[in-house]
C-alpha cells in the first residue's frame, strides 16, 4: 500500500463532501481508471461522485492524464468533472 493526497473539485467535491483526503491505496490500484474504480466502492457518496467515470478528469501532480495512465508514485491526485468554457 502507499499513500496519496487526493484532491477533488467542482461537484466531485460536492458529492464525495470532502475537498482532499489521505488514502492508502492498494498495491493492485496501478492505472487512474483503477483509482476511479477504487473510490467508486468506498461508499455511495464516492459512487455517486464517481458515476459516470468516463468523464471524471484525473491529474497526477498537476498534470493531467488519461485514465489508462499509471500512477506511479505520485505526491498528489486530482479529479474533477469536465471543464466548460465560458
């Protein structure tokens, strides 16, 4: 296990009720989709957050990733939903 700070955003943030967190994530927890998946079965406020992952954005350390994209040993996570313009 290793741990992250995972920081999320927008209505993320609003669902899950927590700006950023501490987690241990598990050694098979290797891609940004596995995180998504992860967090989806940490309770129904994080499913629900998480619902349609296709469009949930991640950032590794500030730079943003596809969700095949391995973690690594990041210092910091971010998700968020699509951004809009305006």
């Amino acid at each position: 296990m290793r741990e992250v700070r995972l920081v999320y955003f927008a209505w993320v943030r609003e669902r899950i009720g927590l700006g950023d967190e501490i987690v241990s994530l598990p050694d098979d927890v290797v891609t940004a989709g596995d995180l998504i998946a992860f967090l989806k079965n940490r309770g129904e406020d994080y499913a629900a957050a998480l619902e349609h992952e296709n469009v949930i954005r991640v950032a590794i350390d500030q730079e943003h990733v596809d969700h095949d994209e391995p973690l690594g040993s990041p210092r910091e996570i971010a998700l968020f939903p699509p951004m809009t313009g305006g």
